[in-house]
C-alpha cells in the first residue's frame, strides 16, 4: 500500500466537486464564495501533487503557480465580500437567487 | 444613494469597571463611533432628601458624608453652613479655620482619587491610582487622628466642628504638606505629558464656555472650559477670603484641561494649607448655642435637637466636584420641612451626551472618567 | 511515498479534508460552515506538507487560514439581517449531478491516464528555489500579481467606503 | 567538561540526553516511525510543561512586580511568599462552574478557548532552545511564526461571536483589526533578519549570530523595536490592550468566559507573550548564545534567561502605560510603522546586496551596517514623526492658566485636527 498521484488527484477531484456543488447550488453570496475558494484549492492541490510527482526538468514550477493562484483567490476573496457587503448595503440581502436586478 | 449600517445599542453598567458606582450609559454605536448616549440613573438613590425630613438637625449631618462619600467633608460643611444660615449661628473663628483646612484636604484627597481613576479609565493599569492612594490615605490618616473616621467622617457640627484637632495633629499635617509637592511633581511629570494621555484626551469631550453655563456645569469642569468661576473667591466663606490663592483654568475645555485643572488645584490646595495651618488661631471650635457649649474634649453637651426659627437658607461652597449647595426651609420644628441638595455630580453628567456623541465607546469612558461623579451624590 | 507514517497522515488529512468541505454543505450555519472551511484549509495544508511542499503549506495556514477565513466571518458578520442560514437554491439537484458528473470525469481522469511519474523523492528545501524562480522567470507574472492586489485592495476600499455626506 | 561534550548525560544541552534515548530505541531495533513518534513526544511534552510551570511562575511574578509599582505587596498569603497563589488560583479555577451563556453558541463557544490555546503553543516547535532543542526546525520557520500566530485571528472572533455579548464582539472586531494591521508589520520586521542571514530556519538565524559575533539587534535596531511594538499588540499587553480594555469593554472577546476556560485564554495569552519574547530573543538577541558563555552553561538556560528578561519588559509596560484608542493604534500601524518598515527593508536589501556583491570583509560589514542603521533608524523615526505632526507642540503637555481674576473666560477653540 502507497499513496500515489492517483489519491491527492482523487482528493482534489472531490474537493473541486464539493466546492462546484457550493457554488451553483447555495443561496448565500458567501456560501458560493467559500465554493470557489473550496475550487481554488483544489486546483492548488492537483498543482503541488503534480510538482512533487511528475516528471519534470522543473519542479517547482508547480508551486510557483499555486503562489499566484493564492494570490489571485486572496484578491478575489476581497473584493467579492467587499461587493458582498456593499449588495447587503443597498439592497438589504445577500441571497443570490434575490439579486436578480442587474442593477442597484 | 444611503448606506445603511445597524445601530448597535451597549450598555455601559450598571455593573461595569469604570461608572464608578451603579450608573448606566446606554450607547447606541454605529461600529465604534457613538451616535446617541443615553444616561440611566437612580440605581443607588436612598432618598436621602425625604428622609432627612423626618431626622432632626444634627443627625441628617451623616447624611451628607454618604453622598459625596469620597468628599465627606465637604458635604457636612455645605449643610452646616445652610443650617447655620438658618439659626443666624456666628461660628468661632478657629471652627471656621479648621473647617478651611479639612475641606482643602479633603479636596486633595478627591482629586487624587479622580485623576488616578482618570489614568485608569484611560487604559492605565492601577498604577497611577496606587500612587494616589498613598497620599490619599496620608490625608484619611489625619482625618482619623481629627475625627476618629476615614471616609464618612461626620465632623462637621451646627455652628463648629465636632473636636479640635489633637496636639500631635498639626506636625503630621506639616510633614504631609512638606511630602506632597515632590509627589506631586512626579505625577506631573508622568501624567501631564504623558504622550498617550495627551493623545487619548485632548480634543475629546469638549465643552464651550457657553455651553457648560447653559448646561450649569460647575467646579473644575467649568473652569477647564476657560470660565474662572469658583465660589470659593466668588462667594468666600470659611476662611477663604483670608488666603491667597488661585483660579486654575483651562483653555480648550476637553478632558484634558479637566484632569489639568484638577491637578493645578491640588496644588491650590496645597497652598491654601500652608498658608491655613500658620494663621489658623486659637480658641474655641464651637459656637455657644442656646445653653450648651460643646468642650473639645469634654461631655458632648450640645443639644441634639435645635429648633431653628421658620424660613429658608441656601448655602453653597465649592467641593471638589463643583458647586454644591444645601436649600433648607425650617417650620420650626426640630426636622427641616425641606431637604435639598444641589449636588454638582448630577448636574455636571447633564452634558454627558452632548459631549459623547460621534466619539468612539473609549471616549465615552474617558469622558466619564473626566466629569468625576460619585454617583451616592448623583443619585442620592 | 509508502511508509506507514506518510501513508495514515495522508488517510488522515484527506478525509480531514474531504468531510469538512462536505460539512460546509450540510451545516445550516454560515458560522459555522466557515469553520469546516477553515478546516478543509488546514487539512489542506497537511496534505501539503505529506507532499513536502513546506512554503506553500505554510502559506496556505498563513493566507487562507489567516486572512481569507476572516474575509468570510467578517462578510458573513456585516450583513446581519440577511440570515445566516447556508439553504440551498433551487438548483440543489441539479448541482448536484453537475457536480457528480464532473467528480466522474475527474476521477475517471486521473486513475485512467498514465501519468508520467518520477522517482524523485520530495523536495528538500522549497522556499528557496520559489524565491529565485519567481524574481527570475516568473518576474512578470510576480509584478503584474502585485499590481492586482493592489486594485483589488483599492477596490474593496472604493466599494465599502461610505458615500461622501451630500451637501444640499 | 568539554569531554562531556556530547554525551548523553551532558546536561548543558537536553538534546543531548533524548538523543541518547533514541540511538538506544534504534539499537535495540525499534521501527524508525517508534523513534520519530518518541522525539515528538519527548518534545512537545516538554514544552507544555515549561510553559505550564512558567506561566504559573510569570502569574506569582507579574503580580510580584506589578505590586512593587504600585506601592502594593501582592499576592503573599498563599504558601511562603504567596508563591502558590498561581496554583490556588489555577485550581480555583478549574473547580468553577462551566457557565455557558444560553444564547451562546455552543460549540464554537467551547471551541474558542481550545482553538486560541492551539496557536500560542505550537509556536514553541520551532524554536530553538539549545542546539539540539528544537522540536522542528523547519526551513520555514520564521514564516510558521508568522502564520501560527495568524491562526489566532479567527479563534479570536469565534470566541468573541459565540458569546453572544456586545463586549464580546466589539472586542473580537477590535482584535481582527488590530492583529492583521500588525502581522504586516511583522511580516515586514522579520524581513531584516531573513535577509541577513539568507534563510528561514530559525537554527540558522542564530547561528548567522553566533558566526558573527553578534546580533541582529546591533544592526537592526528598528526593527526590534517595530517587531516588539506589534508582539505587545499580538499579546494584548497594554498599551496594545485594546481588544480586551478593562475599563472599556469589560474583558473584550473573553467577557463570557469563565472558569478554566477563562483559565485557558489567560495561560494562553501568557504563552503568546512567551512566544514573542521567544521570537525575539531567537531573530533578534543571539537565541541560546552568549559569546561563548554557552559552553560552560547550559544554553537552554541562557536561552531562558533572556526569554524572560525580554518578557519582563512586557511586565514593565504594563505597569506603567496608559492605553492607545483603537484608530490611533491603527494609524500608528499604518501610517507609521507600515511606511518605516518597508523603508527598512529596502534598507536592508541593498546593504546585504552591497555586502554580497562587493566580498566585504564580515567586522567592518557589519560595524558600517550597525552605524548605518541606528543612524538612519533614528533619522528615519524622527523625521516621520515629525512629518505626521509630532513634536510641533500638540503631543506637549500644558499647565492650567492661574488666575485671580472671578468669572474671566480662557476660552480659545481647539484648533481643528
């Protein structure tokens, strides 16, 4: 018995799943938010799985992405709870099945 | 286009570290900023004034101990002088020195007490209060060796002090007066510009002379707003008109000037001793009053019932805390028909909303802090 | 990777994983689904370390664990009134079978293709090589990444701020 | 002595003696994970041990000090000296109700003071007692500093929302905002260090010190001081104490809180003030060395000693300062640290580039880093002080104006901010 590739790239096809579920299918804006850093992750995962085992003149290369994903994810995060809070402002919910203006 | 935000309604007491007593603040905050304040008292109101009008004369004097309970003194000697008002009692002029003396002690001991909770309120953990307490309780030693009490001291009498001082008291009071200035130049030194201190008061609370009038705000919250008013020089009693001294004042009216003019007066006060325990005469401590005449250290003989003729006084002295004033009408009886007290605490809180709103909670309380009430003389 | 310390850390830390993000499915309490999200974070970040990625795991407790966690309670906790129940929309079903479908894919994916796997061992030191990499090949992305923290911050500054009081 | 040097029974380094154990675990043929599962053990149990025992001696001590600051004596009636009052009041403690406030919620509401308990201990993995003391010296170490510490941000705001009390929330919102304001400055503080020596492993870093004869405090005296500033605020010493501002509200995001889960985040706020006082003397004050002292004394001993000196100096803070307000300890964040200490690392950056590029000679290196730093060090902060208003006569504390003079007005306005 080893742990292989196939288990972290399984976990995180789990977890990419999990977090699509999240995203299309929750009522709360910060609900679909957790689903796409839920997403984000998963991929970071697969990126660093794939570093540590396949075969490459570059290695680390893997991690260098998963650096700026968290990058991105912590910028998205941001500025979507920020516009989570500026909707909860205006418009006194953040149901997304409720902001269904296109305006404000 | 309105942003919406929810008021957060807090409330500051009754039980909390620093309202000094029972006293509530309700505070509707939006984030940390206040935007309304409102005062709920009465938590430790005994009705004091109705009940004094079913006690005679001299026993409502422990009464006034346990309003200003932190200023005993002063409380008996505004009610004293009412009543003596109201007997047309001439009090000896050793009575009337020792009683200077007392309240000016007793002023230092309070302002200690309020500009160490001061510190306090402003983050300060017990320390600046802990020094203050070591020349508190120097003062409460001699109020011990005087009276035999340390914080409801009773002293005071119609138409003198209860004892002259013991012989061993005057070299103490000297020692003490020779002590203090060097404390209190430590305390100026750590406190008055104390960079965090300055930066949590200054600019915060402030009052304008007109408002604190029209507020009728008094004692060292008024003269912090820059007006000189102090009813020991404006309406002189006790032995005040005697000594030299000054109105300390501030210049912006925030809390700041509050805790500066506090610690001016304290050595005010200082001053007021020194010069009081040279000129400070001999002879009796009590008026003769009808037949009995009460012995430094004899029988008590003073009647315990007076019958004052029918009318009205008002007495006022300056207390550590502001103005306070006694208004007694007499029917003749040997209990006054009415009772009351202006006391400066309740007064001076009046403008606790106008100068809390769109500060932070922090401020709240260090504005609290500045205003220095007892809340046994708020709520009586 | 088939010592038996590697291989239960990895049993461990997956279902870690794998059952907090499922309980950010079930819980009905947005609170407390950012608990188990926090929790599927740190797991993640053992997994990270059973794969010596020691940087990136530190960065993932430090970044998501330290800051994005917050960004949620601090949302969830700014907009009080709207509930803070983690109901599902209408689209509860067929969520989720998009989203099964796409676990079958992945799955199917990644046990069926031959992967192209080597024989190192993990790395011994990783913090050090990022470093040289990202100012020395990756120089670009690393300053345009920095350029887009930097709109994202004055972009949720620009969103939250209060609107300047009209002055009629 | 020296040919005591490493054996076993060689007391001056602990390491020593738990290596000992496990080649024996090895000679006797154990299985390597028995061995790896023993060292950790070994260690961890250590550690919580130390910090259990120092926790309750630093309780007996603070309160020691504190009272001699006050013209107090302190806790004294409790065994000789009042020596077990910790333990009186650890037990009392423990013996207390478990309140739980009805309205709370529940599990997070227990989970808080577990959850805050976790950082401040995991800490210690990573630094270096004595040569061989470290239960894990990642290379990372300096940045699982960073990050453990960050864990604490939402255990803070668990434990103050659970609550259910307004106390309680303002304090947690007050402590998020204050912890992720200074973890940037600390970030940016620690970066002095790294860069001089070129690694993240906390082994490293003193033995860079030790290599050079010196440390890192000499050359980067600002960044001590900016590093101590935001450990006073991670550890919510006054005058950082805002998140839990006595005379504010109460006892901020642990109002509720009683019993030994009060219990749990005071020795837990005394861990994170050991983890600080760690931090610094590691990074910052030469770890276990002390110019050869170490050899003939045990190090973990001076590792100690000077543990507790910095920690003492936290005490000592706290018994004499007032508390800041909230924005301004912010804006201090901000706009006066943040800004100085971006400045220093670019500092930093080019004297270690200077240094590397040009093959200087390490003493006179290091001497002109030194001179160079402390000079633009207090340059730099007063000149920024200065440009944000200070020492232009507002921060100057006034006298009252005396007068004789019944009902004058003094009045002037308050010159607008």
């Amino acid at each position: 018995m080893s742990v292989d590739l196939e288990h972290y790239l399984i976990v995180g096809a789990i977890l990419f799943s999990i977090g699509l579920y999240l995203t299309v299918a929750k009522r709360n804006f910060v609900g679909v938010l957790m689903g796409i850093e839920m997403m984000f992750n998963a991929v970071n995962l697969t990126f660093i799985a794939f570093s540590r085992f396949a075969e490459s003149d570059q290695p680390l290369a893997g991690h260098v992405f998963v650096v700026f994903v968290i990058t991105v994810a912590a910028a998205e995060a941001a500025t979507a709870l920020a516009l989570a809070v500026m909707v909860y402002r205006t418009r006194d919910t953040v149901n997304v099945d409720e902001i269904d203006l296109l305006k404000w | 286009m309105t942003i919406k935000s929810e008021p957060f309604v807090v409330n500051i007491g009754p039980q909390h570290p620093s309202t000094h007593g029972v006293f509530r603040l309700r505070l509707t905050l939006d984030g940390e900023k206040i935007i309304d304040a409102d005062m709920v008292m009465g938590y430790l109101h005994r009705s004091m004034e109705k009940l004094a009008e079913e006690r005679t004369y001299t026993q409502n004097i422990p009464f006034t101990d346990r309003t200003d309970y932190l200023a005993a003194m002063t409380g008996n000697l505004a009610y004293v002088m009412a009543v003596e008002k109201l007997m047309r009692v001439e009090v000896p002029e050793r009575a009337l020195w020792l009683r200077t003396i007392m309240a000016e002690l007793q002023r230092i001991a309070s302002h200690a007490m309020a500009v160490g909770i001061f510190a306090n309120d402003c983050g300060a953990w017990q320390t600046p209060v802990m020094h203050m307490f070591r020349d508190r309780e120097k003062i409460l030693d001699l109020f011990e060796m005087a009276c035999g009490a340390r914080l409801t001291l009773n002293y005071m009498r119609i138409g003198g002090v209860s004892k002259d001082i013991p012989p061993e008291w005057m070299p103490q009071a000297r020692k003490l007066l020779k002590d203090l200035p060097k404390r209190f130049e430590e305390y100026e030194d750590l406190l008055l510009n104390n960079e965090i201190i300055i930066a949590r008061s200054r600019g915060i609370g402030t009052l304008t002379p007109e408002q604190a009038t029209s507020y009728s705000v008094s004692g060292p919250m008024l003269r912090a707003s820059g007006v000189a008013w102090d009813v020991r020089k404006a309406d002189p009693y006790g032995a005040y008109d005697k000594v030299d001294f000054d109105i300390a004042v501030g210049r912006h009216g925030d809390v700041y000037d509050r805790f500066v003019v506090r610690v001016a007066e304290m050595r005010q006060s200082l001053r007021i001793l020194e010069q009081a325990l040279d000129m400070i005469p001999e002879g009796p401590v009590h008026a003769r009053l009808g037949t009995a005449t009460v012995q430094p250290w004899g029988q008590p003989v003073a009647p315990l019932a007076y019958r004052p003729p029918v009318g009205e006084a008002y007495a006022r002295i300056e207390s550590p805390r502001g103005e306070l004033g006694y208004y007694i009408v007499s029917d003749g009886s040997p209990a006054p028909f009415r009772f009351h007290i202006r006391s400066p605490s309740f007064i001076n809180l009046s403008p606790l909303k106008l100068m809390s709103v769109g500060m932070t909670v922090a401020d709240a309380i260090v504005i609290l802090g500045s205003v220095d009430i007892v809340v046994g003389e708020v709520d009586r | 990777m088939d010592d038996a310390g590697t291989i239960i850390a990895f049993y461990v830390l997956a279902g870690m994983t794998i059952g907090s993000a499922l309980g950010v499915v079930v819980v009905r309490n947005l609170i407390h689904a950012v608990i188990a999200l926090i929790g599927t974070f740190a797991g993640l970040a053992g997994l990270f370390v059973t794969l010596s990625a020691d940087f990136i795991a530190i960065t993932q407790i430090l970044i998501y664990i330290g800051a994005i966690s917050i960004l949620f309670l601090f949302a969830i906790v700014l907009t009080p009134q709207s509930g803070r129940n983690n109901q599902e929309t209408f689209l509860r079903f067929p969520a989720l079978a998009l989203s099964g479908l796409v676990l079958a894919v992945l799955v199917y994916v990644a046990v069926d293709t031959k992967w192209n796997v080597t024989e190192q061992d993990g790395f011994a030191e990783t913090a050090g090589t990022i470093g040289e990499l990202l100012l020395d090949k990756y120089v670009l992305p690393f300053e345009i990444a920095s350029v887009l923290l930097l709109v994202a911050v004055l972009g949720s500054i620009v969103l939250v701020r209060p609107e300047p009081a009209e002055e009629d | 002595m020296f040919l005591l040097k490493g054996e076993w029974y060689d007391l001056r380094d602990l390491g020593n003696t738990v290596g000992g154990l496990l080649d024996d675990l090895r000679d006797i043929g154990a299985p390597d994970w028995t061995i790896y599962v023993t060292s950790s053990l070994i260690g961890a149990v250590g550690i919580l041990l130390w910090t259990v025992l120092s926790c309750l001696a630093f309780i007996w001590i603070e309160r020691r000090v504190v009272a001699l600051m006050q013209n107090r004596k302190g806790p004294n009636r409790v065994g000789p000296a009042g020596l077990l009052q910790p333990v009186a009041d650890a037990l009392k403690l423990l013996l207390k109700e478990a309140v739980t406030p009805r309205s709370a919620d529940r599990v997070i509401f227990w989970a808080g003071p577990v959850l805050i308990f976790i950082p401040a201990l995991v800490v210690f993995a990573v630094i270096p007692f004595a040569p061989k003391m470290t239960l894990a010296d990642l290379n990372v170490g300096v940045l699982f500093l960073i990050a453990i510490a960050g864990i604490n941000t939402p255990a803070v705001f668990l434990a103050g929302w659970a609550s259910n009390n307004k106390y309680s929330m303002l304090g947690a919102m007050r402590t998020i905002a204050m912890l992720i304001s200074y973890e940037i400055v600390q970030v940016l503080a620690l970066l002095g260090p790294v860069l001089f020596v070129s690694s993240m492993r906390m082994g490293d870093v003193v033995a860079w010190q030790d290599h050079f004869n010196t440390w890192i405090f000499f050359i980067q005296p600002v960044g001590l001081l900016a590093f101590i500033i935001a450990g006073a605020v991670e550890t919510n010493r006054s005058p950082m104490d805002i998140s839990e501002a006595e005379s504010e509200i109460v006892a901020g995001y642990h109002t509720e809180y009683g019993g030994i889960k009060f219990g749990f985040f005071y020795q837990a706020e005394y861990l994170a003030g050991f983890a600080i006082a760690a931090s610094i003397v590691t990074l910052y004050m030469g770890g276990y060395t002390l110019w050869g002292l170490e050899d003939y004394v045990p190090a973990w001993l001076i590792f100690l000693g000077k543990l507790y000196t910095v920690f003492f100096v936290y005490i000592w803070t706290r018994g004499t300062l007032p508390r800041l307000r909230i924005d301004q300890l912010m804006a201090f964040a901000w706009k006066f640290l943040l800004p100085l200490m971006l400045i220093n690392a670019l500092v930093v950056g080019a004297e270690v580039l200077i240094w590397r590029e040009n093959d200087i000679d390490a003493t006179p290196a290091l001497l002109a880093i030194g001179a160079v730093n402390l000079v633009f060090g207090a340059i730099l902060v007063a000149g920024w002080a200065r440009f944000l208003g200070h020492g232009t006569g507002k921060q100057r504390g006034q006298r009252a104006i005396l007068t004789q003079e019944v009902g004058a007005v003094h009045f002037t306005p308050e010159p607008a901010p």
